[in-house]
C-alpha cells in the first residue's frame, strides 16, 4: 500500500508545513492498481478517511503501508 496525498507546502525559512487539515486528492496504488482517492481530516488530532472517487471507503491491502505527502502532481503508467 502506497498512499501519495497531495497538499499545500508552506516554509518560513526554516521549515516546512503542509495543509493537512480538510479536504485534498491523492492516489492509492495497491495490488497493481492505482486509484485515485479523496482525503479529508478534521483536525490534526484526528485520523485521515480516505475515500475513492465515488465517495466509497479506499480498500487497503493486507501488510504495511507507506504515505507521502507532496506539494505538486503525479504522473504514472
């Protein structure tokens, strides 16, 4: 399980933030397959929900998982 999550990236110089509160896009690659998904979060003490497209729960495989978090796009084939 890869989950890349998109996000804003702010720096003030000497760090880096992201926005990881509220609503983004991202991508699930997963058994072969990548699947784009929706994220959200209500706040930093909770946890993310990601979703597909059509608003279903993102099915993760059985084993580890590893998400990024980017400031930008994606390209696959």
């Amino acid at each position: 399980n890869v989950l890349v999550v998109l996000a804003k990236q702010h720096n003030n110089g000497e760090h880096s933030f992201y926005d990881l509160v509220g609503l983004g896009e991202g991508y699930l690659a997963c058994d072969g397959q990548i699947i784009p998904i929706e994220w959200q979060r209500t706040s930093v003490e909770e946890p993310f929900v990601y979703t597909t497209q059509d608003g279903e729960p993102a099915v993760l495989g059985v084993g580890n998982s590893y998400i990024a978090v980017i400031d930008g796009s994606v390209e696959y084939q």
